[in-house]
C-alpha cells in the first residue's frame, strides 16, 4: 500500500474478503466463471447499488431503471439487491437499505 501511494501506481489484489477490497481499493472487478459481473469505482458501485425491502408483490413492480441483481425471500422479509439508476421513489411501498461489497 505504501509502494502504491508513493510512487502513484497500480496495484492487482485477488481477494476473496470483501471487507478488505471495500477497505483498500478504489476500483473493483468482479469475475465469475471467467465472465466479469460488475466493474467500476468501488464508492459509485456502493451507492448505484441498493438493498429494496418489500412484499413479494412490490418487488415486482420496481420502477424502470431498476435492475435486480438477486432477490432473497424468508419468512417475514422480502428483499432484492438492485442497481438503480437514481434515487428510488421516496412514496414507494419498500424501504431501501444501503449495501456493502459483502
């Protein structure tokens, strides 16, 4: 880390601890069976990136430029991990939560 800071270069770090990439890194590329997934500024993926809580029946009706990534379905709660283009509508019938690389 030292080395990059001083000197103004790059650094590749294959890691499999998210908190650590979140900590360190400024820029993240996420492979998968050889394809990658996401990629981009680690603060901008953060943000453009949301955790949307709702009924099974409000998460399909996410406004357009919304898509889901996952969704995850349990008793008693309902939620998808979704790349928004913006902000969400603040009326909507789902509360969003922030999300971390993990």
């Amino acid at each position: 880390m030292e080395f990059v800071a001083e000197f103004g270069a790059g650094a590749i770090r294959s890691s499999h601890a998210p908190a650590d990439v979140e900590r360190v890194c400024d820029y993240l590329i996420v492979l998968s069976e050889c394809s990658v997934q996401v990629a981009g500024d680690v603060r901008e993926l953060l943000v453009g990136h949301r955790r949307v809580v709702g009924t099974r029946a409000d998460l399909e009706r996410l406004a357009s430029g919304v898509e889901v990534i996952r969704t995850e379905h349990s008793p008693g709660r309902n939620s998808a991990i979704a790349r928004v283009d913006g902000a969400l509508p603040i009326d909507a019938p789902w509360v969003t939560e922030s999300v971390d690389l993990d």
